[in-house]
C-alpha cells in the first residue's frame, strides 16, 4: 500500500486529497481532503498587466503551505502537484510556480487542458466505479475552464472552453453590463435581460460541440463548483436545462444580500461570493443548450484529485520540511 497527496491548484479554488492506494494503485481508503477558496482568476482579471498579484501569490503559498503540512500529518508518501488554467493564461504564472518550489519545495506542473481532462475523466471512473468501455461523458468546470470528456473507441476524446465562474462573472460585468471589473466587483443585481446578453456573450466563446457531446452528462467538481450550487439550489444531483432556467429566474434581479440569504437557506457550502451565483448558473445553463445536454448528474469531488491519485507516472517523494519565506 501506499498513501498519496495530490494538491489541485485551480483558478479559484486550490484542494488537497490524501488517501491510501492498494497494490493496484486503486484508492481504499481517504483520509483527508479539503478545499480552500483562493481567487487567482478574479484576481487576474482585474490585473491592469495580466499578472497575479503579490497579494493573491502570498495567499496561495500561505494555503499550499498548511495544506502540505496537513498531508505530512496524514502520513503522505509521495505527492503530486498540479495547476491549472490561470497559470497559463498569466505572465508570472509560472514564476508563481518557481516562487513555490523555493519557498515550500513542491514542485507543481503547470498542466495543459488536455491533461486537466484526463484527470477530470479518471476522476469520474474513480468516484462512479463505472470503467471506460461505459461510454460515460465527464464534465470538470472551474474557475476559468471547463472539460468535457468521454472515451470512444479506446481513445479520450475531449472538448474544452476557457470558460469559468470567474471568467463568466468577469464577463457579465465588462461586456454586458459595461463596468470595470475589480477584485470586489458584482453584477448584482442582474436582470434577466443582462443574462440573455450574457449567454450570447458565452456563446461567442465556444466553438462547435462534437456529435458525441449530447445526452446525459456526469459532472464532477467540489463545493464551489457551478454543478455543485445547481445541485444544493435544487436539493437534486441531477437537473436538466430547465432546472437550471427555473434557478436562474429565482437568482436574477435579486442583491448580494439577498442571494446569500438564499444560498444559507438551502445549506450551500459554497465559499464563493454572491457575485458569482448568477454567472456561475449562466455559464451552467448556457453550455447544457449549447451542446445538447439532457441531463446532468453531479458526483461531489475534490478537484481532480482523486484522478491525479491513481496516475503512478506524475508522484514523487513528499519534499523534505521547507521554511517559508513569506
């Protein structure tokens, strides 16, 4: 047996799975995960030079410090540390990635799309049980991208978006309702007439969904995840378009204060702010039509980390005990 860590630093929410593998590298037992809200995306997006911050760069090592110090009390081995979308897109995001690895010792890769859905995919095959000859079809959605993909004929087929909660809610304020976007920027109250213009908006940014994406759809994502808000809102892991539309009128033309009130009510555990609830169920809505999207069926997940646990080729020893400079 063997016990990993995969760390999952995504562009709006970074998160830590420690479990025991067996001998076929199959997950027996999880021990510990956790996911901690850190905005790198909305961060980015109001950047004047299309970098992160010092501020957002310091919170980052901060989090990824106490979570590999929690690893470590978890008896983790080996580890593996992935990152996302927001390092590709920012200029300093892979010096971010340097400023990791000589502060905290970790190496992280910055990984494409195309591996993000892979992990998101095995993520799926590890939390349903189900295998690849089921013809299952993944959906992963973060903070500024999503994945979608499926197996045919014993090769991953994939189809991708630079689309997220926080690109969605950066471009509701920008394009649609024509404001400057800052870290503490909301489109609330939206009306309903903003988010029409926003689905145009979203649909301009999506390219021709291949003949297999249509149907039902199995989503994976944490507690900040757009599945996981329609899923709590809804009280059902599985919802349709119009679902989603119903949630949508229920959000729209209502104030910070008001969807918070909402949010508690229903027991969501969604960290991310208010501004984003309208946006994230829009991006939600907008992708379902887009693509012929039936059905989804939500599995809560710690990023794509449970994929990341079982893929032997990307750990390596845990680092050795690393004083932050922070």
């Amino acid at each position: 047996m063997i016990r990993r860590a995969a760390f999952d630093i995504g562009s709006g929410v970074t998160k830590l799975q420690v479990a025991t593998l067996d001998s076929n590298h199959k997950i027996i037992n999880v021990l510990y995960g956790e996911e901690r809200p850190v905005k790198f995306a909305l961060d980015l997006k109001s950047s004047k030079g299309n970098t992160l911050s010092k501020d957002i760069q310091k919170e980052g090592i901060r989090v990824l410090g106490d979570m590999l110090n929690i690893a470590r009390r978890h008896g983790a081995q080996e580890y593996s540390a992935i990152a996302t979308e927001v390092f590709r897109k920012a200029s300093n995001g892979s010096e971010y990635v340097d400023r990791v690895k000589r502060d905290l010792g970790m190496n992280v890769q910055i990984i494409s799309q195309a591996d993000e859905a892979v992990y998101g995919y095995r993520t799926l095959l590890a939390l349903s049980g189900r295998n690849e000859n089921d013809n299952l079809i993944g959906w992963d959605s973060g903070g500024a991208s999503f994945q979608i993909a499926t197996v045919r004929d014993n090769k991953l087929e994939t189809y991708v978006g630079s689309l997220g909660a926080s690109v969605s809610t950066a471009l509701c304020v920008t394009e649609v309702q024509n404001k400057e976007f800052k870290k503490d920027s909301t489109p609330n109250p939206v009306p309903l007439s903003d988010v029409d213009k926003l689905r145009t908006v979203l649909r301009s940014h999506l390219t021709p969904p291949p003949n297999w994406l249509k149907g039902e759809v199995y989503s994976v994502g944490g507690d900040n995840s757009i599945f996981c808000l329609a899923a709590t809102l809804l009280s059902s892991d599985s919802f349709t378009p119009l679902d989603v539309e119903i949630l949508i009128k229920v959000t729209a033309n209502r104030t910070d204060d008001d969807l918070e009130t909402i949010c508690r009510y229903k027991g969501t555990t969604n960290m991310d702010p208010a501004a984003l609830v309208v946006p994230k169920l829009t991006l939600l809505h907008t992708v379902m039509l887009y693509c012929g999207i039936t059905k989804v069926t939500y599995l809560r997940a710690i990023g794509s980390c449970a994929g990341m646990l079982v893929t032997d080729s990307i750990f390596s020893d845990m680092p050795k005990g690393v004083t932050s400079r922070l």
